[in-house]
C-alpha cells in the first residue's frame, strides 16, 4: 500500500489530531488516514450524480420482499442430536444449494 510522509505540520495541529485520535480510541496515523479520507471523498454533485443515475437505472423496476427468506435463513437448522453425521450432512447440502439460488 502506498505510503505517505507529511513535513513541517504546525506543533498545535499535530496536538488537535491527537486529541482527535484519542476521543475516537485511534492512533494518530488512523486519525490522520480518517482524515485524509474523508478529504479526498467525491464532492456533492458527483455523489448526487451517480445517485440520480442509479435511480433512473432501478426506475420503474419492482422487486421481490425478501423477508420471509431472510427469516428462513436466520432460524437455526432442525439438527437433533439422534441425526447421523450423514442425515446432518445431507441437511447441509440442502441449505447451501437452497441459499445459493
């Protein structure tokens, strides 16, 4: 990853990015790279033009709810302790075909 070396930072903003760091539990480099980040983010107006062409590209499409998979898929699977290793793999098998689709 590409480093970075800043030179001759004024003695007080080295001491406000330090006591930035410590209030958000983070080292002066993560607070100097959040910082940099957030710098170097899109403006406005790109940000709000990818928005609108992503909206014109889903307009007027309708999707499926998809909760009751969602459900499904969080309930724990119905292994009991009698289950063979193989009625347990074969379970398994099942599911991930299932969550593949």
């Amino acid at each position: 990853m590409p480093q970075l070396s800043v030179r001759n930072l004024d003695e007080e903003t080295i001491k406000r990015l330090k006591t930035l760091a410590k209030q958000h539990g983070r080292s002066l480099q993560g607070q100097v790279k959040i910082v940099l980040e957030e710098a170097a983010m899109l403006p406005a107006n790109e940000v709000s033009a990818i928005v609108e062409k992503w909206q014109r590209r889903f307009a007027g499409k309708r999707f499926s709810n998809s909760t009751g998979i969602l459900r499904e898929d969080r309930q724990p699977w119905n292994v009991q302790p009698q289950h063979s290793w193989l009625e347990c793999a074969s379970l398994v098998r099942y599911r991930m075909k299932w969550t593949d689709r």
